[in-house]
C-alpha cells in the first residue's frame, strides 16, 4: 500500500477491516524493514523526547540569545486574566513551550520540522493530562499523524521554504487534529474533516522568519496552531464538515504554495520579517544584513 491519497488510505483500512494507523504501521514496516515491536518502541522513545520538550520548556528558563524567545510557555501558564479556559491557556503553553525549547537548541522531535516541533507534543500531553487518554492511543495517533504528512509531503509540501508556514505549522496542526479525534473516538470520516479543516484554515501562511531565525513568529505560530487543530477537530466531531474533500484541499495547499513569492518562503525578506521593527532586530543580530535585503522600489 502506498500512502498517496487520503482516499486510498481510505479504501485500503476498509477493505482490510483495520484501522487508519495500522495502515501505517504496515507501511513502515514495509519501509524501514522493521517489526511491529520495534515501532511500538520508537514510538514510545518519540513521544517521551516530545513530552520532555514540553515539560522542561514549562520549567527552564526559555531565553534565545536574541533574545525574540522569552518564556512563553511559562506566561501562559498563568496569566493573570483568563480569556480562555484554563485547559485551553495549557494547551497553548504546552506547544509553546515544546517549540521554545527548539530555538533554545534543547531536543525535539521534529514533525513534521523543527519550526513546527510544538504543536504535535502541546497536542499529545494535552490528551495524556487532560482527557487521559492512554499511551497507546496516543502512539496510535502519532502513526495516524504520520500518514497525514506522507500525504501532504507527496502532494503539496512539509516545508515553509517550498511552501510556506502553511506547509510546516499547517501539515503539524492537521497532523494533530487528525489526532485529536481518532484520540477521542471520531471514525474515519471525521478523522479526515478536520485534516481538511485544518488546511483550509491554515492557507496561504506565509514563512516569514525575523532575522532568518526560527523563533519569531514560529514560536507564536506553534501556539495558534494547535488552535485551529483543537477548532477544526471539535468542528468534525460536532459533525461539520470541509464540504471540500481532504485530497481537494491538499492539492490546493500545494497550488498556493507553488503561487507564493520567494518572498514568503523563509528568505526573511517579506512579511513580519520584513516589517522595520524586523530589519532593525536583523541588522543588530547581522551587521552586513544588506545584501539579504528585498529591493523595495519605494524605498
Ligand atoms: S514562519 Fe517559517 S520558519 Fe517559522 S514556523 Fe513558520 S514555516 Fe517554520
């Protein structure tokens, strides 16, 4: 079984009568030429490095040496008015956190990427510590999680340098939503709306680093990931839907990424990156940053 289409993955799990994440389980087996106990185990061994990322983000110090990363998590532990509920405040400190320990070069696991390395391990200890869901289901997840970027990797792009933020938060975020409702009992159809919803709320993100450094707005972003994660994977299990067909809404991330302008692709030459606050920070951190700098024809 190759893991080209939402729609196959579909086919193959009902024809067989097994679950979406036996599919994959099957393919990397298949792949890597390992046993089914092996992958259990590196699962486990991925999920412990995920939850550690968030864990010591929520009890180190997080400073970056620029200084644009400064302990986000931890504010968001307790801020002092709740706009959300608390469990939503955590949900967000967990992601950040995990995505600071990243740019203050602690050990993540980097699913999809590095800049996106928050939101799955926000999302998995959001399930373990606030809806106990077992380890066991939450490895399932992940594996569910993975056949979503296999997806998404072959048809559009993983990557915010090819096709932008939309390619790396967007993919980690429906990777997660995915997640989020197979977790909490959702079947196949609504496993697969919040993919889509995910995209579809996540498009046309741009990649627009401060400095070229993957901390400002990525750490930010980690964090308003995984609410579209959490809206979309409520939304299907309300049972919403896309109206789109997850495969549709793949092939047009893929589209709007191909369209975006080198600019928004991790160059830090549009965006927030290229916003005057950005060039000053870039040009402390970077004194000869001039040669890097996008020609504006009104400057
Ligand atoms: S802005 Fe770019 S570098 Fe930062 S998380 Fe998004 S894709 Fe990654």
């Amino acid at each position: 079984m190759k893991l080209e289409s939402f729609k196959g993955w579909r086919t193959f799990a009902e024809e067989k009568s097994i679950p979406l994440w036996q599919v994959v389980l099957d393919y990397e087996m298949h792949q890597k030429g390992r046993s089914a106990e092996e992958i259990w185990a590196r699962l486990a061994q991925v999920y412990a490095v995920m939850r550690d990322a968030v864990e010591s983000g929520l009890r180190e110090p997080r400073q970056t040496f620029s200084g644009l990363v400064r302990d986000t998590g931890k504010k968001l532990l307790t801020p002092p008015i709740q706009v959300v509920s608390p469990e939503f405040s955590l949900l967000l400190a967990y992601a950040t956190a995990a995505k600071e320990t990243n740019a203050c070069m602690g050990r993540v696991v980097a699913a999809p990427t590095a800049g996106a390395s928050g939101i799955l391990p926000g999302i998995y200890v959001f399930l373990e510590k606030h809806h106990s869901i077992p380890l066991q289901t939450i490895y399932e997840a992940m594996l569910i999680g993975a056949g979503v970027a296999l997806i998404i990797e072959q048809k559009a792009s993983i990557a915010g340098a090819v096709g932008g933020c939309q390619a790396e938060t967007g993919t980690a975020a429906a990777m997660g939503a995915a997640g989020i409702v197979y977790a909490l009992g959702g079947d196949i159809d609504q496993v697969f709306e919040a993919v889509a919803l995910t995209i579809m709320n996540m498009l046309g993100l741009i990649c627009d680093p401060v400095a070229g450094l993957v901390e400002l707005p990525c750490v930010k972003r980690n964090g308003s990931a995984v609410v579209i994660a959490a809206a979309a994977a409520q939304m299907a299990l309300a049972g919403d839907t896309a109206i789109i067909p997850v495969d549709e809404m793949v092939i047009a991330m893929g589209e709007v990424g191909a369209a975006m302008d080198t600019r928004f692709k991790e160059t830090a030459l549009g965006g927030t990156a290229a916003t005057p606050t950005a060039r000053a920070i870039a040009q402390k951190i970077y004194p000869d940053l001039k040669t890097l700098r996008h020609e504006d024809p009104a400057e």
